[in-house]
C-alpha cells in the first residue's frame, strides 16, 4: 500500500471501529492517488469474517483466509459489484444494474458492497439515478465512488457522500531522480503529475534534456516545438526547465556534478529567454482565441535571436 495512504485507512479503519462509516463514500485524488486502492481495501474490510487489527497503526486488515475473503479475491464474492467505464462513460443501464443489486438480499449476510470507478464518467442519466440509490440506502450497504476529477461530479452526488481527498506527498521515484542528480528537489505541488505519475515523469526529464540540447546547440527544434503544441502542460515544463538551468548557473543547487554542460548561455541571456516564455504562456493562458502551433513557432523563434545574440 502507498505509503501515503495509511493516514486515509487509519481514519477509515476507525470510523468502523466507531460504526460511523457513512453508506456512501466518494474517494478522490489525482490519477495514480491510490484511491483505487483503498476503495479495494475497504470493500475487503467490509466483507472479512475475521478482521485483524493491526496495533501498531490501528488499521483494519482482512484476514485473507476466510470463505468470504477467499470468494472476493477470486472475484466471486456474490454481494459485491465493481462498475467499470468500460466504454468512455458509466451509463444508466450500469447504475440501474447496480440499483437492483441493492435491491437483493444479500446472498452471505454480511455487508453489500459496490464500487464506481471513475464516477465522473457517469452519464447524466447515469449519476441521477444513482441518486436515488444513495438517497435510499438499504441497511448494511456501502457505495463507494472513486473519481480523479470530483470536479466534474453533480454536486448533488458529492453532497451525499463522505467525501475523502487523497493527497500524495511528493513522488519518491522523481525525487530518487532529482537527488541522483544533486538537484535540491525545487518541488511544489503544481508539479504532481510528473512526481506521481511516472509516464509523465519520464516525458518530463526527455523534454528536459532537449531543451537543455535546444539551448546550448540549437538542436531538437522540432521535438520541442511539438512538445510545445501537442502537450497540455508543454509550457508549463518549458518554464520549469528553464528556472532549473537558471539555477544552476546562479549557483543555487547544492551539487550538480555531471549532466552539466560546460559552455552555456549566459545569465542575462537565459534571463530573457525565460521572459519570453512566461510572456507567452500568460498569453497561452488568458487570450481565448490563440493559436498554439503560431505562438510556439514564434517563440522558438524569439529563442533563437536571443540565444544567438547572447553567444
Ligand atoms: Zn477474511
């Protein structure tokens, strides 16, 4: 389990202790959170015949032994149901058919229990009738919705669910990356997709080589500029890249041996580059009619005489 998880089984596991587990619970967090995770963890928790205790940190475990336990790691614990987007949406057929599993006595007699995964992806259809499921809960019953995005929730769902953020700290395989490379880790949170996500952040320091390349020899144009173009967060990491090369030119990073190239351009001169791509994300980010293939071009362009006339 992720380690930043324990904090959300802790509170959970205590809730259960207290029988104040709410019959709907809407977990969310950024994509890769965990809030998978716990929504399996509970569900087993829930159905276990013989829970233990673990101590040390208060938190519930199934025992993994017992008939249920066994029926729902093969997946065929009969009062359990997990919804799926197995399309791009949840549609009503789905929520209807877990409305009627509700409906059913359960076969076990322990706890019913159901999860939505990606809830945001119910269809309008979809979350009102799931509504009148929440609004009549049947006893001993527990839906839980996970979602990367409540934003996109009715909020009329969210208003009937314990809701529970799942916040990841910064990302340990990003962070092993920084420190490997004597970076002092200048990490906040904007850049939690990279440090939790580790496609993106593979993406990110690939991106970040080019720029440095772009930079120092005017290579990798055209996979910069495509970056800039097709990639959401494209300049945001182009602003990230350039803070970081700043800082180490300035000094500012504790140790950064290899990696570094030896001639660089200089401070004033990254000083303006860096301008010029702030200038043109704030205009990425409030003019509504931009053309992003234009304004990248133009850019790049803007690099290139700065650069040239810095050398
Ligand atoms: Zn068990």
């Amino acid at each position: 389990m992720k380690t930043w998880l324990l904090s959300v089984q802790q509170q959970l596991s205590r809730q259960i202790r207290d029988n104040k587990l709410p019959h709907a619970l809407l977990l969310s967090g950024v994509s890769g959170a965990g809030q998978e995770d716990i929504a399996h963890w509970l569900v087993n928790v829930l159905l276990c015949q013989n829970l233990i205790t673990d101590n040390d940190v208060s938190i519930f475990q199934p025992c993994g032994h017992c008939k249920t336990c066994q029926l729902f790691t093969n997946k065929s614990y009969p009062d359990h149901l997990t919804i799926v987007n197995d399309k791009s949406t949840i549609g009503v057929d789905a929520i209807r058919k877990l409305s009627q599993f509700f409906e059913r006595t359960a076969h076990i007699g322990q706890a019913k229990t159901a999860v939505v995964n990606h809830a945001d992806t119910m269809t309008i259809s979809a979350a009102n009738a799931l509504l009148k499921t929440l609004e009549e809960p049947t006893s001993d019953s527990y839906i839980i919705l996970t979602t990367d995005s409540s934003d996109t929730l009715l909020p009329t769902i969210i208003s009937r669910c314990q809701k529970i953020e799942i916040r990841p700290p910064v990302g340990d395989k990003l962070l092993a990356e920084y420190s490997k490379q004597g970076d002092d880790a200048f990490i906040n949170l904007s850049h939690l997709n990279e440090l939790t996500d580790e496609a993106a952040a593979v993406a990110f320091l690939a991106f970040r080589d080019k720029v440095e390349q772009y930079l120092y020899s005017g290579q990798c144009r055209a996979e910069i500029l495509s970056v800039l173009v097709n990639h959401h967060e494209g300049y945001r990491w182009l602003e990230k890249v350039l803070v970081d090369v700043m800082r180490t030119q300035w000094g500012w990073k504790s140790k950064h041996q290899q990696a570094e190239p030896s001639h660089v351009v200089d401070k004033q001169t990254l000083w303006l580059i860096y301008q010029l791509v702030q200038k043109a994300n704030t205009k990425l980010k409030t003019l509504v009619q931009v053309n992003r293939q234009f304004l990248s071009e133009k850019l790049l362009v803007d690099i290139n005489a700065v650069a040239k006339s810095g050398m």
